[in-house]
C-alpha cells in the first residue's frame, strides 16, 4: 500500500461547478501538507499549504485536513476552464515530501 | 525572480548512451530536490542537496545514476548507461529552507525518452 492514495481520475466537470478532490494517507508522523497544480508539460507548482487540522482558505480554493482520518481535501469553488490541470497533494516526511499520484481534472465550458 | 531552469527541455537517445541533466537553482535557495515523473509511479524524489551537499540518494534507482551540485548554481544528474525504462519526466526544484517550511519550486522539466 502507498503511503499517499489519490484517485488519478480523470475528473470532468461543467464550468462553475465545485470540485473536491481528495488524498488519504496512511503515516502518522505526516504534519505538513500541500496541494500541487500542475498544468500539461510544466513543472508542479504550490497551491495551498496546510500545518494544522481544520481548513484554510484562498480565494476559491478552499485546503481541509483531518488528521484523526489521516484524510485531505482540496475544494474549488466557482471551477473555470483553466483550473484544468493534475492537482498533487504532497505530505512532508522528515525532509522530504511524499507526493500523491495527481487527480487529473478537466473543467469543460 | 527567475525560476528554476532545467535543460535540456527534451532529451533523445538510444539505450547505453549516457544522458546528463542540468538545474539551476533559484538564486538564494538553501535546498535542491532531483524528482522522476511517471505515469506508473507518479512523482518521486530521487536525491536532495543541502549547501550542494547530498543528504539522501535513498530514491537513486541504481548505481547508473548519479548527481553533483559543485555549486550553489548548477547541479547535474546523470544516467550512465542509460537503459529504456529510464524514460520519464526528471525535474528539479529548490527552496529555501527544508521543504516543510518554505514551497518548493519546480522548473519544467527534461523530457527523457531512451529508445
């Protein structure tokens, strides 16, 4: 088993809609955590970071964190064409992250 | 501010050959990440740097592979020989402190394809 699951997708959905995508993990000793975006043919790149449990909120995207079920969202809010893209979560472990297997999204107008 | 660079943007070769992948960091970045994108194993973490001192290869697939930081500005990585199913995305990225602390940033990537 991964120390990160995240269902690959893809997601497709209409314009405006929420999205919610989400990892599970299974190390404890995880504090930090991240979402990554990551468009075709370009590097990842930080979206949201998360120390504490509860939520944390930027603009339409909106990171929660349960660590009692080891369980992380990513909400996004008013969705449009150009949030399509591979979203990573990414948990901290000692000095390295651990990255999820990315949630292919697609947001069609 | 610019960002990581990474080169080449694509890389070609047959199988044997030996493939060299160049970073450069972002200027001021205390920390340098060598990470291998597939479709199969998603994004992994090869090696990182500290002040161009390695901390962990534990991620280094084999002997075939090997990374240099001689500066704070430029690292390599190197696969020799390389073999087929070293075919992937490499990218680099840097911080400034350890990577829970500060994001790390990505370049765009090398491209490997070993026929």
């Amino acid at each position: 088993q991964k120390e990160v699951e995240q269902d690959p997708g893809p997601l497709s959905v209409p314009e405006g809609a929420i999205v919610s995508l989400n990892c599970t993990y299974s190390n404890s000793a995880f504090q930090y955590f991240m979402w990554y975006r990551q468009y075709s043919r370009k590097g990842p790149e930080l979206l949201m970071y998360t120390y504490s449990s509860g939520n944390k909120e930027d603009g339409r995207f909106t990171a929660q964190v349960d660590k009692s079920s080891k369980y992380i969202s990513l909400f996004i809010r008013d969705s449009q064409p150009s949030d399509s893209a591979t979203y990573l979560c990414a948990m901290r472990d000692g000095n390295k992250l651990v990255f999820g297997a990315g949630t292919i999204l697609r947001v069609k107008s | 501010d610019a960002g990581v660079i990474q080169s080449p943007r694509h890389e070609v070769t047959e199988m044997g050959q030996e493939v060299t992948l160049r970073c450069k960091p972002i200027s001021g970045h205390d920390y340098l990440f060598w990470y291998r994108q597939t479709m199969m194993r998603g994004l992994e973490l090869l090696i990182y740097f500290n002040n161009n001192v390695p901390i962990d290869d534990s991620g280094m697939p084999e002997d075939r592979f090997s990374a240099k930081m001689p500066n704070a500005s430029f690292s390599t990585l190197k696969i020799q020989p390389s073999e087929p199913r070293d075919s992937a995305v490499y990218f680099c990225a840097s911080s400034r402190q350890g990577p829970g602390n500060q994001p790390q940033h990505f370049g765009d990537g090398t491209r490997l394809s070993i026929l």
